[in-house]
C-alpha cells in the first residue's frame, strides 16, 4: 500500500514514520532501545518510508534511523530526509536557538546555499549508512538565498543518483511556483492536521493542479488529537509541547476528542489511528507523518494504513471541524 510521490517513480506508504522525536531534542528524550524498536516495528508493519532531519537531534534522528535499518532490504524502504537547518555557520535566516542532546546551547539557521546543501547531504548519506536518499527536502524556506540556486543544487544531486526526487517543506503555493521555474518538485512537507487546515488554500489547490503531493506533517498535533492531554497536562522542561498546545482553544479540542474517541470506538479503533486515516484521505495527500517512540506506538500507527472510513463519517466530520480551534 503506497503512493506515488508527484510524478516520480518513488512512493511512500500512506502513513509514514516521522523521526522528530525520536532525535530526543524538544521532546523531552528518549531511550535510543525504544526508538530503534519504533523504526523496526514500523517496518515490519508495512510503514516503509521514515522521514527524518539533521536538526532533529543535531543528526542524532539520522544516525538512529541508520542503526535500525541494518539487515533490511534498502530497495524495499524509503528513506526521506531534509537540509537546509544548520547549526554550524551563521548563515541564512536565524530561525531559533536550542540546545542539543548534549544539553549544549545552539544557533540554527535556515541556510539553502548550495555548496551547503551539496555537503550537508554527504553527511546526511554517511549517518544513515545509505548511498542514496529517496526523497531530498529543503526544510524551510531562506529568504537570503536564491530560490534557483537551492533548487538547482537539489537537481545535481538528482542528476547524480545521490537522491531519487526532490521537494521542499513549509512552502506556500506562490513559493512553489517560483521553485518549479527551476525544477520539478516531486512534493511539499508543510504542517495539516484537523486543527489546523490553511494550506487548503493555497498549497493542495497548486498540488492538484501540478501533479505536486502533499506530505502532511504534524497531523496529530504533537499528541494533541490523541485526547491524551488537556490544559493541565504537565510537560519536562525542554519539551516544547508546553508552550506549543498553549495556541489552542483546549476547551473545544477536548469537545472534538471526545467526538473522534466515539466514532473510533465505533470502528474499534484508536482515537489516533482515526484522525491518521482521516488526514492520509483529503486531497493531494500523499503521506501523513506519524512519530512513534516505542514499538506500540508504532504498531498502534500503522493499524490507520487499513482503516477505510465511511462517507457519512467523513461528512460528519466535516461538520465537527467548522469554525476555529485557535486559542
């Protein structure tokens, strides 16, 4: 079960694993046994494709997602990953300051030169212990680079067979067609959850009509469409959750939960698994990033790849998202 990212010959099964938090850093940690488990449960589930970074964990994510896929066949999985947050030059747009694993205060910025996207890639090869990358992504836009000069690099390392497709996070649709005067993306990462829904817009409108997919990251709302957390909840200080979910109106996420916890009852499902099927069926949508940060939770996300939901309760649902979530 998969689908074809843009017009390439790569595709990615419809829920992916995220590696966000699994590279420990704003996330609180996490045990490198639990998430190399998460990465092998997801596998062996049928969620083949990992999406990963350098900034997640200062290339700790990478490393991990290198480790856990030893012994698998390569050609059967898809290894999605980004460049263009870098914490060692101060270059581009200052984005934020965070420290590492090491509890060691960093710079990071988003940076798309391209002899800084050509190296970071080299690295990104060797900490996954790969020879090619499935999916290369500018992670954010740089306002301080040319838009042809990021993307031209990416199609050198396509021409290259160092990656098999290219694509960008976290742009809009006009910074989508300014990028495809250069090349042709394969795809745009951008945050789509039930609470969060603007990129309907923009971005799918331009998708749908460029043969462009859409990989939704954050659908669940670091956790928040779980039902799991409420506006007590209580987090470890470098989890950035706690000042995250503070946007929300918790009052009316609680009212939604308690809604999808029924219906998914119905289906004798997990609450998350619901809102994972419902985000990997809107249009354009290619794939929904699930993190997972033990093996149950990994197993509990793939379950969603088999969840077909009705019309009446994707109607339904429908009714239940009208009007804003925004604190």
């Amino acid at each position: 079960m998969q689908n074809r990212i843009g017009t390439t010959d790569v595709s990615v099964t419809p829920i992916t694993l995220g590696a966000w938090a699994i590279g420990g850093a704003m996330w609180g940690g996490n045990e490198e046994a639990d998430s190399i488990a998460a990465i092998k449960a997801s596998i062996d589930n049928g969620i083949t494709s990992i999406d990963t970074a350098p900034v997640y964990g200062m290339g700790y994510s990478e490393e991990l997602v290198g480790k856990a896929i030893r012994g698998y066949d390569r050609s059967k999985l898809q290894i999605l990953t980004k460049f263009g947050m870098v914490w060692d030059q101060e270059k581009g747009d200052y984005a934020f300051e965070r420290k590492d694993n090491a509890g060691v205060s960093r710079k990071i910025y988003k940076y798309g030169g391209y002899e800084n996207a050509i190296k970071e890639v080299e690295i990104s090869l060797k900490r996954l212990q790969t020879d090619y990358i499935d999916l290369i992504q500018l992670h954010w836009p740089d306002s301080t680079t040319p838009v042809s000069e990021t993307m031209e690099a990416m199609q050198k390392m396509l021409d290259e067979g160092k990656v098999r497709a290219i694509g960008v996070c976290n742009y809009n649709g006009a910074q989508l067609a300014e990028a495809e005067q250069t090349v042709k993306l394969a795809s745009d990462q951008v945050p789509y959850s039930m609470l969060k829904r603007n990129i309907e817009k923009d971005v799918v409108p331009y998708a749908l009509a460029n043969e462009l997919s859409v990989i939704a990251y954050s659908p669940m709302e670091r956790g928040l469409l779980t039902g799991k957390y409420n506006a007590a909840s209580q987090f470890a200080a470098d989890d950035h959750r706690s000042n995250y979910f503070k946007q929300f109106d918790m009052d009316k996420v609680a009212e939604l939960t308690a809604r999808l916890a029924e219906m998914a009852a119905g289906y004798q499902v997990a609450v998350a698994q619901l809102v994972l099927a419902w985000t990997a069926h809107q249009p354009a949508v290619a794939a929904a990033l699930a993190g997972a940060r033990n093996a149950k939770q990994a197993a509990e996300n793939a379950g969603a790849m088999h969840l077909e939901l009705a019309e009446a309760d994707l109607a339904q649902i429908e009714e239940w998202l009208a009007g804003s979530f925004l604190s």
